[in-house]
C-alpha cells in the first residue's frame, strides 16, 4: 500500500522526535564534557558552556594510564572478535552443512546454553580460571570466545540453511574439499553476517565491565571501562574525567556501527528468513 505525502511527513515527523529524544543523553554528555567544573554543578543547569574547555580531554588522559588501558581494551575486542568469528562461522556450517547422528538434539542443546544466566557460571568460571593459572590475566577474557557464542552460532546456521546445497555439490564435483568450499565459497557469502557478529561482539566487549572487574587486579590489566570506574570514588564524583572518557570510550564503535551499517542490516535480515 502506497503512503500519502501526509502520512510520510507525519511517521518521518515521529521518528525524527524519537531520535531527538534518544541522542539528548549523548549531546548531555559532549557538552558537558567541555565545561568548567563550576558549569557542570550550577543550578539551574547550563546547556551551553561559555567557552570550550578542550583540556578537560588531555587533563582527564593524563589522570591515570589510559593509553595502556586503551591497549588492554584493543587487545581483548579483537581478539575475542576473531576468536568468534573463526569458532561461530566453524559451528554454524556444520550444524547448517551436514547431516550426522543427533545433530538437531546438540542444536537444541546448545541453545540451551543461553537461558543460563552468566551470573550462574561467574563462580565457578572464575575458579576453573583460578585453578588455570590466569587470574589477573587478559586470557580469562579472551579464550572463552575461541570456543563460540550460541547467539552468534544460530545466526550464522540460520544465513547458511537459506543457501541451497547445489552450490557446494558444484564445488565438489569440480573437486574441492570441505576447507575449499568453506573458505573459498561459504566465507566470502557470509561476509554481512559475520560483520554484523563483529560489531555486536565489539560493542559488548568494549563496554564490558565486569568481567575485567572480576578477573583483573592489577592496574596494568585495566581495560578502559575499568579505568573509567576509577573516577568514581567513595566520597566524591569525578563527573569531568567520567564524561570526558565516556566520550572518548563512545567514538570507536560510532565509527565502526557507522561503517558498517549497511552490512549489519544485511545480516539481520539473511538471518531471519
């Protein structure tokens, strides 16, 4: 059914004041970040700072070793999103490519896995960790994801069920093992899902709290969401350093949700069909 001009001002019109209301949060915290202290407790509150104050920026970098937890950060989003893609895409075309004995009752099983509460395994996670050796290590981050994520792995089965079988019983014929066809044909058709995974396994990796919180003890292993807790004293609020770091923690996975936007909405809707 064709929309009116009316009906398309007025939807537009809605969606455009629910975005407004939506980005108020983060257009607080940007012009926040550029006052004076004095500004940010004033009352009643002022919107707009006077002046721009840019070395809120540099003074709150330089409060605490940011750029090792800037490092720390980097180090456990792409490893742990490598480590998903490589595990996830493995799993899927084999429970979506193949035919073997109880495989619909190791799906359903692996589903399972998600209504388990991650509050349930924290303990004794942390102590198989303990008895590892890997407290107060990157690794208890950083290894589970080589061993797959169950939402990731439906998402990818249920992109490659929609793919006909004709295409890898071609490549066979002309002689190509499992490995060629998954690697040389399934993984360049999978790219939109397998982007969509990245961003969605980034934006929760980087924002993670606590997990570092719980595995981490020396100041060197920080991550940045760690580091930035630290401004949050028992006494007092440090309310210039938090926004001027939550700004900064923001932009990377602005710019790659950006980036990538076009193949997140290509891989939602191949993985619902």
């Amino acid at each position: 059914m064709k929309m009116s001009k009316g009906y398309k001002i007025i939807i537009f019109g809605l969606l455009g004041i629910f975005s407004l209301y939506f980005l108020l949060p983060f257009v607080w915290v940007v012009l926040s970040a550029l006052k004076t202290e004095t500004e940010v407790f004033s009352y009643p509150p002022k919107i707009f700072p006077e002046s721009l104050q840019w070395h809120n920026f540099v003074d709150a970098w330089k409060s605490q070793p940011f750029g090792v937890y800037l490092k720390n950060s980097v180090i456990v989003t792409v490893m742990t999103t490598l480590g998903q893609l490589i595990s996830c895409s493995l799993v899927a075309y084999g429970f979506a490519r193949f035919d073997f004995k109880y495989k619909n009752l190791l799906f359903i099983l692996m589903l399972a896995t998600m209504m388990i509460p991650w509050d349930v395994t924290m303990i004794p996670l942390y102590m198989e960790f303990n008895m590892f050796g890997w407290i107060n290590t990157l690794k208890p981050l950083i290894v589970p994801a080589f061993f797959g994520s169950a939402y990731y792995i439906f998402l990818l089965r249920q992109f490659l069920m929609s793919i006909p079988k004709d295409l890898e019983n071609a490549a066979r014929i002309d002689g190509a093992n499992e490995f060629q066809i998954f690697f040389k044909i399934f993984v360049p058709i999978m790219k939109a899902p397998l982007i969509l995974i990245a961003v969605l396994n980034v934006l929760s990796v980087w924002n993670d709290y606590l997990g570092p919180l719980i595995y981490l003890q020396d100041q060197s292993k920080y991550t940045l969401a760690l580091g930035l807790a630290a401004f949050k004293g028992v006494h007092d609020l440090q309310i210039l350093p938090i926004m001027s770091i939550t700004l900064v923690m923001v932009i990377p996975p602005v710019i790659m949700f950006l980036i990538a936007q076009k193949y997140i909405v290509e891989g939602i809707s191949g993985s619902i069909k």
